[in-house]
C-alpha cells in the first residue's frame, strides 16, 4: 500500500519484496505462493483495476498446490485464495471466547 508516497518506485517496492519475504521464509511460508501487489489505497491503483501510474508491474505469480495462479490486481489476489479444507463430516466447533454469568 501506499505506493503514491514513493511515487509509485519499482525499487522501493522490489525492496519491500526482500525484506517481507525474509520474514515469511522465518515464520514458515512460502514466499512463491504470496501475490505482491503494488497499490495505493488512495488512489485506488491496482486494487480493481490495473494502473497506469506503475507502466513497470507486469503482475503477480504464486505457486499453490493446485497449479501456478496470475493476477494484476489485488482483487485478483484475493479471489485466488484457496479456501482450507474443513472436514464437513466431524461435529461442527466454535471457538469460545468468553463465558458470562448473569445472575438472576
């Protein structure tokens, strides 16, 4: 986000590149299968729509389990989540977060 701040520079956000994918590599991912989107929410570039304002960004690619997946956009990005699996045939769960007792 936030590329109008470094007027829309390609090194900057080859930088960026670097160094988050350092850190997904050290928390356990896989740094191929994240889509790197250069946007500005402000301007609303690369979000819906191609910009015009990064004649550099060619795309996204990631590497999933099913196959290699391409974008341009970060609705693209977002639509090529692969949901997780869920076992459908276990009791359903909820996650608790508090109990309250109202007395009465």
């Amino acid at each position: 986000n936030k590329m109008d701040t470094t007027k829309w520079s390609e090194d900057r956000f080859n930088e960026i590149i670097k160094e988050t994918s350092s850190f997904i590599k050290k928390v356990g991912y896989n740094p191929k299968a994240v889509a790197f989107v250069p946007i500005s929410g402000w301007h609303g570039d690369n979000m819906l729509e191609e910009s015009q304002n990064m004649p550099w960004y060619k795309g996204w690619t990631k590497e999933l389990k099913s196959g290699v997946v391409k974008g341009k956009t970060l609705l693209d990005a977002i639509d090529a989540i692969e949901p997780p699996v869920r076992p459908s045939d276990k009791p359903l769960r909820l996650p608790l977060q508090d109990v309250y007792k109202i007395g009465g």
